[in-house]
C-alpha cells in the first residue's frame, strides 16, 4: 500500500473527511479537501514534518508513513502489516511446538503439515528468524490474528494493533500466553 493509501486508510477508520483532516493541518477552508486529496491519490508527497502532524491527528505511530532507518526491524514490521491489509490472506502464521526429542538430531529441517483445505495447492514454505525483536513480533501477530479468527478482537481492534504497533505491543510467551503491558490501549474493554 502506497503512502497514500495508507494515509486514506487510517483517515477513514478515524471517520474523518478530507476537509476535517486538512484543516486540522491548517490548510485554508478553500483548499484543505484538495491538498488532503493530493496526498491520498500520490499527486504530492507530504513533508516529514507534515506527516508527523498527520500521525498525530491520526492518532497512530508516525512509522505508518515515515522510516527513519529502511530495513530495520520496525520498517519490516510495518511492510507485513501493510501487506496485511492489502489481502488478509496473505500471511498464515501459526506457532511451532517444541519437539521434546533431541535437538539437531538429524540434518532434517522439514515441518510436517496435514494436507486440507486450508493449506494452498503446493507445499507452503515456512520460515523462522533469528532474531529477537522480529520473532517476538511475530510471536505476537499470530496470536491477534488467531483472536480475530476466534473473534476474540474485531477488524477495528486489529487494524488499532497494527496502527499503534510498538506501543500497542505486549510480551507473548512461548506459550502464546498475552502479558499486556502495552503503553497504547487498543482493546476494547
């Protein structure tokens, strides 16, 4: 989803109209709905200091629109959950259990996997990253698309995770236990 977009996106989930939006930035009454418009279609690209306010107004994590560092474990974050709402099913994420037998037995690094209706065509292609920050994410996005699934959290909850995401983040245990600490309150109560 292109900056714009996700600017559209989170404008509407906020119920905010171009003009409201635009003059909450300070654009004249005149043109405020046009200059909010040319942000969405891409026909001009805010500034930084611009979508900073936008975040603000928006009330959502400035990494939404800006990467300070690209590749770091923030903006890959980000770039899954874009994708995320582009097409809800293009990540499946589930969490693997420990084989109590003994580790690195063998040189077979296959996870087995019963065929159904809800596996694609071929076999999927699993992966696993090393490194701490993106697996506790990960950790962490699989049991809130497991609550959507469950509708345990609803589409908007979800979506306000996702937006909010460092501060809407709590610590998953390698249970999948939820030990909500979180700084943003995203859950309905």
């Amino acid at each position: 989803m292109i900056l714009g977009e996700r600017i559209k996106r989170i404008r509407t989930f906020r119920g905010l109209t171009q003009r409201e939006l635009g003059l909450k930035l300070g654009y004249e009454e005149r043109n405020a709905d046009v200059r909010i418009a040319q942000y969405e279609s891409g026909y001009r690209v805010p500034k930084k200091d611009t979508l900073m306010e936008i975040a603000r107004i928006l009330n959502v994590n400035y990494i939404n629109f800006i990467t300070e560092a690209p590749g770091c474990a923030e903006d890959i974050m980000q770039t899954f959950f874009w994708l995320d709402e582009d097409n809800r099913n293009t990540f499946h994420l589930f969490q693997l259990v420990r084989n109590p037998s003994k580790c690195n037995a063998s040189d077979d690094k296959s996870v087995r996997y019963n065929d159904g209706d809800e596996w694609p065509a071929h076999a999927p292609v699993g992966m696993w990253i090393d490194y701490g920050l993106v697996n506790e994410f990960l950790r962490e996005w699989c049991l809130r698309k497991e609550q959507l699934k469950s509708r345990e959290i609803s589409e908007d909850e979800y979506f306000e995770w996702k937006i909010n995401w460092p501060a809407s983040s709590s610590s998953v245990d390698e249970k999948g236990n939820d030990n909500c600490n979180n700084s943003y309150q995203w859950k309905s109560n």
